[in-house]
C-alpha cells in the first residue's frame, strides 16, 4: 500500500553545469516506516473567489501525524495564480502549471490551508486546481 | 534566461484503483513566460533543537521563488519541523501569538517543493539535538 513522490528538478543553463536533482520519498506514518493508508483520491476545483476559501480543513487530531498534500494550478493563461496560506500565513502564489507538494502538520484546527484566486476577474475564467492529500488519522478531515 | 522544469511523479495504490499523476512545471518569473536565473543549493548540519533561520527573505532578491528542501536522514523517527515567519530560536513558537506558522514536519527521507512569497523567513526546527543534515535549493 505505498505512496511515492518523485520530484525531479532539471536545468541545463541556469549554473555552469547542468542541474538535475531527483529524489524518491515514500510516503510514511508519522516517525516510522509503515506506509500511509488513506487519500481523498485526485480532486478537482475551479475557483473564482479573490478571497481565501478553504481547500483543506485542518483537524487538530492530525497533529502529530503524517499528511502530505500535493496542488497544482491547472490554469493555462501564465499570469493567472492562486494564494495559498496556512493559519492566515501566505505560503506563495501557485501560477498556471506550478505545483506544490508539503508536508502538512495541522498544529492546531486553524491551520487550514486556504486558497484565493488572487487575480481572478469575470473576463479571467475560472482557475481549476487539483489536489490530494495521502494521510493517516481516520478521523482526518471528517469536518472538511 | 535558465530553463528549469520541476517535475512531480505520485503514484499510490491506496484505493482500489491506483492513482498516478505526473505534471512538469517550467519556473517563470512571477506572472510571465521568462525562465528564471538564480539558484541557491545549501547543505547544513543544524545541532541544536532550537527554531532557527534556513532561508531569509534578504537572500532572495524577487518576489516569488521556488523552494526545494530535503530531509536526506535515512531515520524515519527524526524530521525537522519546517516554518514559515519569524525564527524564535529557543523559545515557544507556534503558540498562536507569533507570527509563524509551521507547514509540516520533514521527516528522514521526505522532501517538499512549494512556491514561496518571500515576504517571510523559512525557518527551521530539528527534532534532536544530534547533528541532523538539511538540503535545499532556492530558485528564483
């Protein structure tokens, strides 16, 4: 029952030498080698709100447990991005095409991570973003 | 201007039907098609338990980068806790008050990628005090 995560960072010009980095995690419990055992499955959203939403509800029995989420922007227009934040603390902007994959701690039942559609407009079209998240806790994310 | 593609394989036979997803990404400048053209790869030994800087807003000279940061640790029971705000070295953090937010925890043989704002230092919190190795790479 093993998730993977391979991330692959590439660039033949940005250095003196080409750049490529790989590196495969197996997804775990938390502190040990058994591998998670639950996922909300690959989900899709479109968003239209220039205000946070919540993507993500945190849940404080999480805390202490393992969870890794993976989004991306599925956008094609390269100026349209998305906010992501955690507890009101901005992590970065997600442009057409950009992921992201993180560990999330879920510290307390603030710690939700939200999105916005920052620059979204009526003439923009929406913003689709998909996510999932591979976790442990069955009580996890029953008040998403 | 660089070209430089992150790229993500996840594949999971947690549910029934396995699922796989594989996407690229190119780095752009924020908002643009225009590769970006600076890198930063650090290695530290961090000895101590206590919450400290790993990558300051001033080492960054945009506004929007990419961060790359590894756990190499082959020891499933250590992992770092990873933040974003104001390092609060050996004192409390994260007790609602201080403006920080832990993202996760980075445990041995974890990694992450994530974009990052730069208005923020990433700060960083071992949790053993017995030499522990971070990686990361900044793009921007």
């Amino acid at each position: 029952m093993a998730t993977t995560a391979t991330i692959t960072l590439t660039s033949a010009d940005i250095a003196g030498d080409p750049v490529n980095v790989s590196k495969t995690a197996t997804c775990t419990k938390a502190g040990t080698t058994t591998d998670l055992d639950q996922t909300t499955g690959l989900s899709r959203v479109h968003l239209r709100s220039t205000t946070n939403k919540v993507l993500l509800a945190a849940n404080a029995e999480g805390n202490d447990l393992a969870a890794k989420v993976y989004i991306i922007n599925k956008a094609t227009d390269p100026t349209l991005y998305c906010t992501i934040t955690i507890n009101a603390q901005t992590i970065g902007k997600l442009y057409a095409g950009d992921w992201m994959f993180i560990p999330w701690s879920q510290t307390d039942t603030s710690a939700n991570i939200e999105i916005a559609a920052t620059n979204w407009t009526a003439s923009t079209g929406d913003i689709p973003v998909e996510y999932a998240v591979f976790h442990e806790d069955t009580d996890f994310l029953t008040n998403a | 201007m660089a070209t430089t593609n992150a790229t993500i394989s996840l594949s999971s036979d947690i549910a029934d039907n396995t699922l796989t997803v594989a996407n690229t990404s190119a780095l752009y400048t924020a908002g643009t098609t225009t590769g970006l053209n600076t890198m930063t790869s650090v290695t530290k030994v961090l000895e101590s338990t206590n919450n400290v800087d790993l990558i300051t807003t001033g080492s960054v000279s945009t506004t929007h980068a990419y961060v790359y940061i590894n756990n190499p640790s082959t020891d499933h029971t250590e992992y770092f806790h990873i933040h974003i705000g104001n390092n609060v070295g050996s004192g409390t953090y994260d007790d609602g008050t201080l403006p920080t937010e832990e993202i996760g925890r980075l445990y041995g043989g974890d990694w992450m990628w994530f974009p990052w704002d730069v208005d923020d230092d990433i700060t960083i919190k071992p949790s053993v005090s017995t030499p522990m190795t971070v990686e990361y790479q900044v793009f921007s």
